[in-house]
C-alpha cells in the first residue's frame, strides 16, 4: 500500500500543512518586528523583510486551505468499517479520518484480515 508522510486521512495531511504554513508565517513576523526592538530604527528594514516573508507564508496557507477545501469537496464519502463513521477517501488509497485505518478500492492492496497481516510482518 501507498505510505503516508504522517499516518492520517490525505484530507487531514493538506489541512495540518495549511495550519503549519500559518503558523510559520506568524512566527516570522513577530521575529520581524523584534528587529525593531533590537536594532531600532535600524531594524525596520528587517522588519519588513519579515513582514514580506511571513504574509507570502500566510498565502500559501490560504492557497493551501483552498485546495484542501476543494479535494473535500469531490472526495468519495463512505463509511469505515472499523469505526462505522463517514469519512472521505482521495484516490484508490486512503486513511479513515478519524481511526486511521487503511481503506482501498483496488482489490489487489485490499486484505481480509489486515491485523493478521500485520503480525505475520513483525
């Protein structure tokens, strides 16, 4: 099966990197702002390098929350059938959004008894 960079829904994976480029994008401009602090009038101009730096990070947020947005969107909606709750599948291959088991519509990758394979790996 397709590994995951974190082991969560694909859904779940754009929207975590559109908190994390928020939140850099913050950071970066309160460093900015410390330049003031530091430096005085000096440090304007570092501040609004950092300004610059930060609302570009803060774009790619947004672009970033769109796009997940709009993959939820046309994602196929099933129920998981571990947990039995509605959750959203991209692709062939996808993680449950809230157990985090592995789901699949190609046959090939789909197992009866992932647990027993699971043992018989380790």
């Amino acid at each position: 099966m397709k590994r995951f960079f974190f082991k969560s829904a694909k859904i779940n994976e754009f929207r975590l990197w559109g908190l994390v480029f928020t939140m850099v994008g913050m950071g970066i401009m309160i460093l900015g702002t410390a330049g003031i602090l530091l430096w005085g009038q000096a440090g304007k101009i570092f501040a609004a390098i950092f300004m610059v730096l930060g609302m570009i990070s803060l774009l790619v947020s947004v672009a970033v929350y769109f796009w997940a947005g709009m993959l939820s969107t046309s994602a196929t909606m099933l129920t998981c059938p571990e947990c039995n709750r509605q959750t959203k599948m991209l692709g062939t291959t996808d993680r449950c959004m809230f157990c985090r088991t592995m789901l699949t519509f190609d046959p090939s990758q789909a197992n009866a008894h992932p647990a027993k394979q699971q043992q018989a790996n380790t």
